[in-house]
C-alpha cells in the first residue's frame, strides 16, 4: 500500500514538472541565441577601458595630480580639435589615471569622440564613434543592432532570463532532497549524462548572479526606451548669454554640495548634469532654471541610482570585474549543454523521464 501511494506521488510530481520542462525548454530554444550574445558582449564590456587602451593603439592614461580643468576648459579643447562639431557630453573620469570623454555631433549625425588630459585639457586622441568596435559591441549588447525596437527586444530578454532562473530552480529543487546529487557530476557516464550534471551544475551555482543581471538589464532597456532622445542643439545657440558649462556645474555644486561630476550631456537648450552617486539635474541655459530629476537623498531614487553600477560590476575594482566576466560566461555554458542536451534527446520520450539521467543503484555504484 506504501509502495503504491509512493508511486502515485512521484507520478504526480512528473506531471506537475513536466509544463515547466516544457517551457524551461520553449525559452531556451527561443532565446537562447540572443541571450548568448547579450551576455558575452556584456562580459567583455566590463573591461572596457582596458579595450579602449587597444582600440586607440596603447594605453590612454594620464598622470594623476594637478588641479583638475573645468569643463568648458576640455569643451574648449575639444572642439579647437574639431570646429564646428556641436558638443553632445562630455564625460569626467570617476579615477585621476583616466582621460576625460568628449561627444561632439557632426553635421550628418556622426560622432567624434575626443578624449582629453583631465589636467591639462590637452588632446589625447579621437575616433567616429560609429567606427569603434566598442560602439559596435555596445550597440549589440543593449540593442541587437536594432535600434529602439532592440531595447525592448533586450528588455524581454532579460525577463525570460528571470523565467528561465525560476523554472531552472524549480527543475532543480527535488535534489534538495539529497544535497549532494545537485552538485555532482557523474564521470565515466554517457556524454548526455555529464552535460546534464554539468548543466544543472552551472545553473544552480550561477542563479544568484544571472538573475539580478537579468533584472537590473531589463530595467535598463527600458529606461533608456522611455527616455527622450539626445539632441544637441547647433553651436550658435549657447553663444552669447547662454550659460557656460562652468557656471552649469556651479549651479548644481549649489544643489548637491561636495558632489562629483560624472558627466554633463548637452540637450536642446539645456544641459543634463548626472553625478556619480546618482543625482541628475537638468539645468536651462538660456534662464537658469533648474529641474531635479533624480535625487539620491529620496529613497526611490538612491535606489534607482545602484542599478548600473550593480548591473556593469562598478563596485568592487578587479575582484568585481573579473567575477562579472565569470558570470558572463555562464550562459554560454548552459546553452551549449543544453543544446546538447536536447540533441541527444530519446526521440520517442522526448519530455518524459529520460532513464539515462536516472542515478545508478547503490549496487551498481559500489561495484564500479
């Protein structure tokens, strides 16, 4: 009678895992290529400075001390470099080793971006933007070289990323039952075992990373969807009695005292200043007048304001860097043997038990 509710019970729970299989299997067949692609470049990007060094041809650093120049200052330089180029941001480095960033908008939308002693304000180099391999990676990485419509497409990808960590856990949860068959892998067994004991391996291990990356990339995609596009007003305009970016960082210093600049980005009339701990404000230079858009002293802002450094691994130097890269990886891992999973399928079960991913008898186990 025990024998039987017992395997009433565990007939029961096959049923109940087998829509989740089924649909831990759909998300992987239906995003799986995309998902790879957003989570490698996203590891490479972690090291984008030290990419940077290669893209220009050695490393761009420059020696720390000195009284840091102003930020009309690298305006100025930059665009002595390249008249007529209206400017677009202008980004300061968060470490003193680190060159300044400067967007300037060419006349048929191209961009060049200058980088500058953040000392001296002299000229270290420039590039189109559109020509980097980076712009190329980023563009893949938060957009699938789709433009808006990719965003969300990334968006989404994230969610099925988080659905994927749920079903995967809840595949995963019965090895609750004995620890140890969770985080084994069966050697001198079929290759479909091995990769299964890999797979459910790598998942469970990398579930605390993939999913708040997953979650923090969505909402990333769809804040920058829902945001206005940059534009840069012409030249001409910030002429005469507008305000000087100087005078623009003064006015926000007022604001936030003791603030950092991360950067300042030129809108039509305006200029967006953001500081490295999350504050933004949005500043008129014609009037003055300034517009606080997010601020680190409420809560739901501060909060807001962790999401890309959590996302990008800006928190923790190298040690965070390379765990990031890591995580990266993951994803690669899990599509390949899941991949190779599903090849190797029984073809005539294929979402039912699958006897060769069954652990072997005790006596079996014991005589090999």
């Amino acid at each position: 009678m025990g024998e039987c509710a017992g395997s009433i019970a565990q007939d029961s729970v096959r049923k109940g895992r087998a829509p989740v299989l089924r649909l831990h299997l759909a998300v992987a067949l239906l995003a799986g290529a995309a998902l790879l692609l957003v989570s490698l470049s996203g590891a490479a990007l972690v090291f984008r400075p030290e990419l940077d060094d290669a893209v220009f041809g050695g490393p761009v650093r420059v020696e720390p001390g000195g009284v840091p120049a102003s930020p009309q200052a690298l305006l100025d330089a930059g665009q002595a470099r390249h008249p007529g180029l209206s400017p677009q941001m202008l980004v300061l480095p968060e470490e003193a080793r680190h060159p300044a960033r400067l967007q300037l908008l060419g006349p048929a939308g191209e961009t060049v971006e200058v980088l500058l002693d953040p000392t001296s304000a002299r000229v270290l180099g420039s590039r189109w933007l559109e020509r980097s391999p980076l712009h190329a990676l980023r563009a893949l990485h938060t957009e699938l070289y789709l433009g808006a419509h990719g965003r969300i497409v990334v968006a989404a990808l994230g969610a099925l990323l988080v659905a994927q960590g749920g079903t995967g856990l809840f595949l995963w949860w019965p090895f609750t039952r004995r620890l140890e068959r969770g985080f084994t892998i069966r050697r001198g067994r079929t290759w479909r075992v091995v990769g299964y004991d890999l797979h459910k391996l790598v998942g469970i291990a990398s579930l605390g990373f993939n999913v708040p990356m997953a979650f923090t990339g969505a909402l990333l995609a769809v804040s920058a969807t829902a945001a206005p596009e940059t534009s840069s007003a012409p030249a001409s305009e910030y002429r005469g009695s507008a305000l000087t970016l100087d005078q623009v960082a003064r006015r926000t210093e007022a604001i936030w005292p003791g603030g950092s600049i991360a950067s300042l980005r030129v809108r039509a009339g305006a200029v967006e200043v953001r500081e490295h701990d999350g504050n933004v404000a949005r500043i008129d230079r014609q009037t003055g007048a300034v517009a606080v858009v997010s601020d680190s002293r409420r809560p739901g802002d501060r909060l807001w304001s962790r999401v890309a450094p959590l996302h990008e691994g800006r928190f923790g130097g190298a040690a965070s860097r390379w765990l990031y890269v890591a995580g990266g990886l993951t994803p690669a891992a899990l599509a390949l043997t899941g991949f190779g999973i599903w090849l190797t399928r029984p073809r005539s079960r294929v979402l039912g038990p699958d006897p060769s991913l069954r652990p072997r008898p005790r006596t079996e186990r014991g005589s090999s």
